[in-house]
C-alpha cells in the first residue's frame, strides 16, 4: 500500500513536504512512521442507473488520515482525475491544517471518480445518497464530518444529511458542513476559504508596507475560493488585473470589475468572453507582474520550470498543494516572494467548517459577522506563530508551518503512547 500511495505524485509530494519537516523535528522512527501514514484508506464500489436506464460502476474514496485529535474533517470532491493516492495526500494536508489552527479535528478527504458536469442533478443525488450509503458505517459527527470540495456544493451535502439522517431516523445536523442554511448551515461558510485568502494576503501586504490600494493580484481558478479570494481582495481595493478558470485566462491591467465578470459567468458559464478584459495563455498569466499570485485551482501549477519567472511579492496558495518542492527549493533561494502556505492560506473553509459544526452540535446559530470575525482572529494567531517560528528558526514559511502542525499530531501521538 504504501508503495501505491508513494506511485501517485501528489501523494508523493505530501510526503516528500513531510520527511523534510520530520528531519527538521528530529523526530524518532516510530513517531514518524506513526504520523505520516494515514490510519484508514477506504474504497468503495458505487453503482448507480443512469437516466437513459444504464448502469453504471463509480469508485468512491476516503481517507482518515488521524483520529488522534478528534474526529476528521475534510472535504468531497467529484472529478475525474480522482484517485486513492491524491485523496491520501489531501487528509494528510487537512490534518497539519487543523493541527495548525487548533481545531480538535484530524484530516480526512473523500472523493468518487467521475464528471459531474455531465452528469443530470437525478444521477448526482443517486451517486451522493449511495456513496453515503457506502461510508454510514465509517462516518458520524464524532467520528468523519464531510463538507463540500471541487464538483461538489451546498446541494450534495444535503443530499447526504438527509440520507444519513433517514438512516438514524432522526435529523444529524453535524454529520456534514457547507450545508444550506435551512438546514443548520453556517452564515459565512460559502465564502469562507476564499475570505481567508483575502484576509492573509492583505496582511501580507501590510506586512511588506504596500498599500492595498496600490496593489495588483492575478487570481488563477474562478470556482468558490478563487472567486470569493478576488471579491474579497477587490473589496479591500486591490486592482485585479487578471484572472483564469478551466475554459481559460483574461486579463486587464487597468483592472478587472469582479462583480461584472460575476454576473458574466453567472449568464455564460465562463469568463471568457468578457467584454472587460482580454484573452491571455492561462500558463502565461501565472507569470504576470503582480504583487498577490493566488493559486486557487488545482495542485503543482507552480513547478521548478515556472517558478524563476514568477513575478508576484506574495504568492497566496489558495488550492492544495498548488507548488511543487521543486518549486519550493528555487522560491526559497530566490528570497524575494512572500510565501502563505496552503495548510494556512486556505484553512478559512475548515474553521468555519468547524464552527458550524459546533453550532450544530449546540443547536445555535451565530450572525455572519460573528463568524467572520471569529475566522479573522483565528487566521491572524496562526499568521503570526508561523511567522515567529520561521524567523526563529531561520526557515521558509512552509516548513515554519508544517513543523508547527506536524509536532502538534506527533506530541500528542506520544501523550497517547501506542495500544497494544
């Protein structure tokens, strides 16, 4: 098993990040082998009809990477270039996110193989309710609490609520996050991540003394976080000058108006085609001048090929895993980009996530600006422990940051020592 989960790149990487910051923490080989490998790997086979009458076999995955905090957390995703390996690496990040933020959580990650965008809301709810179904004995609100990830939204986690609330026979409210509002959602949970990477990268900002409003951001990715990332930025007065999703790339550098290309895509599925920008190379954007980089879409975009042409101050990971250790190696020796790692740029979603789950365990709901403030307060502790430990220790701020999370798991895996 773990030579097929190390076959698998992202996995890979994952565990490359965590050895180094093993080596760093001096950690002993029980410890390490006991942090770093996930505690369960679950497939399942999830059989559905189609609405033309076929029948089709989906594989449906999730990874519990430790329960050692308390129970996992982490997102569902459909797509598909999902596998076992790339759901393994991502519990494993969503684990030192949590560790990092202080939420009594462990990582978890699911995901099915297959095309959402050509499937019918018919076929999603059948796919939903009986991958559900699958995972009912491996799940609970104190044991895996799913919440919505790439292909999947607000809708799917209702589905599964109310599949395994029907099963319980009474409402679970908690068993899920990102769910609507009526049905015990959290106000603030569907801007969530992206506000965080708002909110980070304007600290950064601060932090090399430039005025928000004097500055520029590309956005790669235009789903819920690189969305919410530009709204959120272009509210604090950062010019956008560029922006992509997965039809492609647009840029301005007078500025991009994020409220028309909202409702532009809201009307045509795309930003392309919009009258306020013009056409770009979605892998020329990336290396676009520009003081915020936000990396909002998918894993390794930034690599030891485009990374000496990066041309940003601050570079705000807002999807998982998006640079490469290759690309780490010649950041740190450039020295010149303010780097927010993804364990804490993006870990707005899971705080909030967190929040809503412990309002749903209290049965009490709180405003969106309490929960906000709430998420801003928790983002700037975290901002400035990894900033103090990598200063301290004289290290990037990725490794200042996974060694914080790291040594929280591994402390605590020896407090509980091993069972017989």
């Amino acid at each position: 098993m773990r030579e097929d989960l190390l076959r698998n790149p992202v996995f890979a990487m994952a565990a490359t990040q965590f050895d180094l910051v093993a080596d760093f923490l001096g950690l002993n080989d029980e410890l390490r082998q006991r942090t770093k490998w996930p505690k369960r790997l679950i497939t399942v086979t999830v059989p559905i009809r189609h609405d033309d009458g076929s029948t089709k076999v989906y594989f449906g995955h999730r990874v519990q990477h430790h329960l050692t905090r308390g129970p996992v957390k982490g997102g569902l995703r459909y797509h598909p270039a999902v596998d076992l390996g790339e759901v393994a690496a991502l519990a494993m990040w969503m684990n030192w996110k949590c560790a990092l933020m202080d939420l009594p959580f462990g990582g978890g990650k699911g995901g099915i193989t297959c095309d959402p965008r050509s499937m019918s809301m018919g076929e999603l709810e059948r796919l939903t309710r009986r991958y559900t179904m699958e995972m009912i004995p491996f799940i609970g609100e104190d044991i895996d609490i799913m919440a919505p990830d790439m292909g999947t939204n607000e809708q799917t986690m209702a589905w599964m609520l109310d599949t395994y609330s029907t099963h319980a026979g009474r409402l679970v409210p908690g068993i899920v996050t990102g769910k609507p509002l009526g049905l015990q959602g959290s106000a603030g949970r569907s801007q969530a991540t992206g506000h965080g990477v708002a909110f980070l990268a304007c600290r950064a900002l601060n932090k090399l003394g430039i005025k928000l409003t004097d500055a520029t951001a590309v956005v790669q990715g235009f789903g819920n976080v690189g969305s919410h990332a530009a709204y959120g930025l272009a509210n604090s007065g950062v010019k956008i000058t560029g922006i992509s999703d997965v039809t492609g790339a647009i840029w301005n550098a007078g500025g991009i108006d994020t409220r028309k290309l909202r409702d532009h895509v809201a009307a045509r599925g795309s930003i392309m085609g919009f009258p306020g920008a013009e056409p770009i190379d979605p892998a020329a954007l990336l290396c676009q001048p520009c003081d915020i980089l936000v990396p909002a879409a998918t894993d390794m975009v930034i690599t030891g090929e485009n990374a000496p042409k990066l041309k940003c101050r601050i570079l705000a990971e807002g999807a998982n895993g998006p640079t490469t250790p290759d690309a780490d190696k010649v950041i740190d020796a450039r020295g010149d980009i303010f780097l927010i790692p993804d364990i804490l740029c993006n870990a707005g979603g899971v705080t909030v996530s967190y929040f809503e789950w412990v309002q749903n365990l209290q049965r009490f709901q709180w405003s969106e600006r309490e929960v906000l403030t709430k998420l801003e307060t928790m983002l700037e502790s975290a901002f400035s422990r990894v900033l103090v430990f990598a200063d301290r220790n004289k290290l990037s701020h990725r490794m200042a940051a996974q060694a914080l999370a790291v040594k929280i798991v591994a402390d605590v895996k020896a407090q509980r020592g091993l069972f017989p």
